[in-house]
C-alpha cells in the first residue's frame, strides 16, 4: 500500500475528503483569483462559430494548446475577423468550466500579431508629438480655393492615381497634376515621400501638395506613421493634404497635414470644390443674362408691334414717315439697351473669368453675342421699308391714300403702286 492510502486508512488525512464538484469549484476559485487578465499569442485552430453569436477556438504553439471563447458581445466588438492559423495576439482572463473541469480563455480583445505593438507605438509617438505641439490647430493653413498646380506624393502605379485624377477631370478642374514618384509601403517608403516633399519645395512650382495612397492594414500604412515623415509633412512650406485611403483609422501624417482626407478621390473633391461652386455662379449668371436679354427684346418686339397697328390705322404718309421716325427712334434705344445690357454682363463675366484663372466659358458669352445680333437683323427686317423690299405692295387711289380693302377698287379706277424700289401706275379691271 502506498504511503498516502497508508495516512488514509490510518486516520492520519489532514484534509477533508472533497466531491469532484467541490473540489473543481475550489480549483476554479483558485486559478480565476490567482491569475491576473493578460495577453496571450498563439495561432488560432479549430474554430467555431456558434448560432447564438459565440466563437470557440483554441490557441496553440509548437509546446501547448489553450481552449478560448469569444462570447458575443465581445466578438461583435472586433476587427479582426478570426480563421484557422491566424497569429494573434489575445487578451483575457482564465476561466474554469465546472462540468467538464476544463480551463479556458475568455477572450476580450483579439488583435493580429504585430499590430498590438504597432498600435502601441503609433499611441506613443502620437502623444508625444502632440505634447510638442506639432499638431496643434493654429499651426493648419488653409487650402488655396484654386490651385493651379498641385503635387501628388504617391506610388505611380497605384490605383490611388488614376481615382485622384480622374475625378479631378471628370468635375472639370484645368489645373496642372504632377506624380512625385515614391514607395508608399515597406522599408524605405518613408525617407522617399520625405525626399519628394523636400523637391516639392525646392522646385516651388506647387499651390498644394497631396500625400497618400490607396487602403491597407496597419502595417500597409506604417510608413505614413514614421516620425521623420511626420515631421516633414509638418514643417512642408507648401500646403499639405494628407489622403491615405482609410476612412475609419487615421496615421499621424493625418494629424500632421493641413486638411486631412479620408481618400485620394476624396481629396480630389476638396480640391475641386471651390471650381466647381464657381462653376455653378457662372451658370446662374448666364441664366440671369439671357432671361434679362430675352424680356428686353420681348419688351422691344411688343412696341415695334404697337407701332406698326398704329401705322396700320393712321395710314397717311406723314404718319408713316412719323412711324419710321419712331421705329428708328426705337431701334436706337433697344440697340442701346442692349449695348449697355449687353456690357454689363460681358463686365461681370469677365471679372468671373478673372476669379477663375481664364477657367470661364468664354464660348458661350459669344454665342449669347452672336444671338443678340441675330434678334436685332431680325428687328430690322420688320420695319414697314423692308416689307416693301421683300415684295408687298401699297395700293393708293388717286388722291394718294392707301387701299385697304378690295370693296373700295371701281372698275377702271386708276391706282397708284407702291413698291419697295419705286411707284408704278395701274388701273382696275
């Protein structure tokens, strides 16, 4: 008999004789009160998510398997989404599951490995920096509202380039786009975005500078979290945009820049923005001066008719003569009107050209010219002369008034016929 049935059977036992409930709750209190919450690295295997939300899996090594549970409330929370031989790195506490007398993890955080230590060191050099004041507020300037010439620090080949210059002509911007060629990811990314910012200054050709590329994770986008770059896109003499293609995180270049972007093609709609509102004044001016332009000739051509009922009633010669006085007198004041409308809204145009760096339509301020031109020919072809020259004909009896109606001929009454170039005699039949 071993010496501990020995103690047993003698009486000799110092402890109770426990139940395998008892002494498995004693073994839970013991390890949950014992061992403080703590990270955990490990690769993930035999996942299991469960209908009611929960994640099962087990974390192991080249020596040891751990079985963890994600409840959850929890798994809701991540953003990493688990699968089998992921590295991760797992915080949580131990947990004793009495009825299978099974220690596990129950899992709080989950973070891939390697960006706990980058999310650490990004929090860092951000606190730090920000203590120095190198992000501070008063420190940002403003964007120029139209630039001509803007710079954009990014990898030729990316997609980030085609969506930024693609918007930018697609809103109608006509500025000048430069791609100041570097490496936005890997060993030595950063000291070439720094290289470019430091051309971008010495060639002092650039309104605005844009810095960024297309999405990733956090290790993608680490070189734009690099102190050296931070600190050069902050001491940039040239505005600065930061666009890395993220929309939820940011880097401290994000922090660093002037304006930040959540996207190359968002920072393309900033760019164009103040074109494009400008853009938008112009066509409400262009509306104004054709509705102002079409209300003066409609105000004319009512005259013009009016006066020619008038003539029409009146009939004498003198008052025709009168008549043509008034239509010239009437010509002259529309061609005036419109001379001075006309000036006016070409002034305004042209202060708006002025504002948009030669940006303007000028096409269309010509064709509204060229159709001003045509309504006044067609002004002028409506005077009473010139409906004599397209072939009517007045009739006057003999004491040279005009006939209006056919009842007034007598059979071989003598007439008069008025004709654009001359009179001619005739006789009724």
């Amino acid at each position: 008999m071993r010496p501990a049935e020995d103690a047993l059977f003698a009486g000799e036992a110092s402890d109770r004789i426990e139940s395998v409930s008892e002494f498995t709750r004693r073994v839970k209190l013991l390890l949950e009160s014992g061992l403080r919450p703590g990270w955990v690295r490990g690769e993930v295997s035999n996942l299991r998510a469960q209908a009611s939300g929960h994640v099962y899996f087990s974390l192991k090594d080249a020596g040891a398997q751990l079985s963890a549970v994600l409840f959850r409330g929890d798994a809701a929370r991540q953003k990493v989404a688990l699968r089998d031989g992921q590295q991760i790195l797992a915080y949580g506490e131990v947990s004793v599951y009495e009825q299978r007398g099974q220690y596990q993890l129950i899992v709080r955080v989950v973070v891939e490995d390697g960006i706990g230590r980058l999310q650490r060191e990004f929090e860092a050099l951000k606190r730090r920096l920000a203590d120095e004041g190198l992000f501070a507020a008063e420190k940002k300037r403003r964007i120029p509202p139209m630039p001509g010439s803007v710079g954009f620090i990014t990898s030729p080949t990316g997609a980030a380039v085609q969506d930024f210059v693609r918007i930018l002509h697609r809103r109608g911007w006509r500025g000048r786009v430069v791609v100041l060629p570097a490496r936005v990811q890997g060993e030595g990314a950063a000291a070439e975005m720094i290289e470019m910012l430091r051309v971008a200054q010495e060639l002092g050709i650039f309104d605005l500078l844009v810095i960024g590329r297309g999405g990733g994770s956090l290790e993608d986008l680490w070189a734009f979290n690099e102190e050296a770059l931070v600190r050069a896109v902050a001491a940039c003499a040239v505005p600065v945009i930061s666009a890395v293609g993220h929309e939820i995180d940011f880097t401290l270049c994000d922090f660093a820049a002037d304006v930040r972007a959540e996207t190359p093609s968002a920072a393309a709609e900033l760019i164009t923005s103040h074109f494009v509102a400008s853009l938008e004044r112009i066509g409400r001016i262009r509306a104004d001066l054709t509705d102002l332009l079409n209300g003066a000739v409609g105000q004319a051509k009512e005259r013009l008719d009016h006066a020619r009922s008038r003539l029409r009633l009146l009939a004498p010669a003198a008052q025709i003569e009168q008549g043509y006085l008034r239509l010239d007198d009437l010509s002259n004041r529309l061609s005036a009107t419109l001379r001075a409308t006309t000036q006016q809204r070409r002034q305004e145009l042209a202060e708006a050209r002025a504002r948009l760096a030669h940006r303007s339509p000028e096409t269309k301020v010509q064709q509204e010219s060229q159709r001003l031109l045509a309504l006044w020919k067609r002004l002028q072809s409506a005077s009473p002369k010139s409906v004599l020259n397209r072939g009517y004909v007045i009739l006057r009896d003999e004491d040279n008034r005009p006939i209006a109606r056919r009842t007034e001929l007598r059979k071989g009454q003598a007439v008069t016929a008025e004709f654009g170039d001359g009179q001619a005699p005739l006789r009724a039949e």
